[in-house]
C-alpha cells in the first residue's frame, strides 16, 4: 500500500485552513502529487472535468452546497471512475454506512491522529475502502443481511457503480459504453464483484443486492 503514489488529488473544503492542512498533510505523504483545491462540490465538478484524471477526492460532509451526502452522489454521478473519500468532524455508523452505499471509497474522520489518516490514504490508493471503528453497536439487522452489506462494502467504488448497473439489468457493452471504458475493463470487475460477494453469477449478485436494497 505504501507505493501507491497518485498523481493528482482534490480536496474538496469550504474552509481554507483545513485545505491549507490536508494540502501539506498530502504533499508529505504523496511526493511529487499535485495537490488540487475547490471550496464547494459545484467548483470541484468543474476541476474534475477539467483535470479527470484525479486519482482521489477528498470530500468534506458539510459542504455550503450540497445536502448531507448530496455532494457525494453528485460527484460519483459524473465521475464514476474517480474514488470520492469522505472527511467529517463528526460521524455515526448509520452515516459511515450511508456514504459507502453512496458510493465513497471510504470514510475519514478528522479526529484521527497523522498516522491514521496517512494509512488511510494509502489503503484508499490501493483500492481498499477504508472504514473508521466507531465504536458504536451495530443498528438491528438479520445477520445474513449484515454478512451481504459487509461484502457489498468491500467492493471499490468503481465496482459499486457496475453492480449498481447490473442491478439495472446493462449488459457488459452497455456498461462498457457508459462509463467509457473497455469490455476487458468491465469483466474484470464483474468477476471481482462475484468473487467478494461470494456468488456464481451476475443473477446472484443482483439477488444479493436487492436484498439489502442497493441501488
């Protein structure tokens, strides 16, 4: 994980201190990345599609122009391929399992310590979610489907957005069309996907899916 080393992240805050902070926290982390900034989601979208290239934005919860996850979903929406990390001051299990329902690539709280932060990003850049121990109980659930969220979490969110399109019912071409990447692309995802979820085929996947309503 420790080599993962990105080219270009965003950070995505409408206060200009923890920008200033997250900036020199990334410059230390990441050599040589070039550090990207926006004040709010309709500024970040506009640097997205002018840099789509962006291996990782940091996404703060409490945006002037976004609602809760709003921002979130807005972004995944247009850049699907980009992993959307959110970072908040306060947090609750319900959201942490909110956002990565959304689609986020992980959730950072910003109480944690330099070195947690930094492990996150590293586990984030190689492709894992990273998830925070609330250290709250989990809310009442059947333990098969609590065992089907566990494994929907641990999917990229690049993964997430071709199990949302099976859900869909989109073929691999389709699929491969929409989020403009190739078919060999899409495949390796689809075979992630059954692997992680434990399943054979697209209809179990989509089976699993459903019964935790991911959509």
């Amino acid at each position: 994980m420790a080599n993962a080393t990105p080219e270009r992240i965003l950070v995505v805050d409408d206060h200009p201190l923890v920008r200033d902070g997250l900036r020199s926290l990334l410059a230390v982390t990441f050599e040589h990345c070039d550090i990207l900034e926006a004040a709010g989601v309709e500024e970040a979208a506009t640097v997205l599609a002018s840099h789509g290239d962006c291996d990782l934005v940091l996404l703060d919860l409490n945006m002037p122009d976004a609602t809760r996850l709003s921002g979130l979903v807005q972004l995944r929406e247009a850049f699907p391929m980009v992993p959307v990390l959110m970072v908040s001051g306060s947090f609750d299990r319900a959201l942490v399992q909110e956002a990565l329902s959304a689609g986020a690539a992980g959730f950072l709280p910003k109480s944690m310590k330099r070195d947690g932060i930094v492990n996150a990003l590293h586990m984030v850049m190689a492709g894992e979610i990273y998830i925070p121990d609330t250290g709250l109980e989990e809310t009442p659930a059947s333990a098969e489907e609590a065992q089907i969220r566990t494994r929907i979490d641990s999917l990229t969110p690049q993964q997430k957005v071709v199990l949302h399109h099976l859900v869909h019912g989109r073929l691999n071409k389709q699929i491969a069309h929409d989020l403009d990447v190739s078919l060999t692309t899409v495949k390796a995802h689809v075979s992630a996907i059954l692997q992680k979820l434990g399943v054979f085929s697209r209809t179990q996947a989509v089976i699993l899916a459903n019964r935790v309503h991911f959509d």
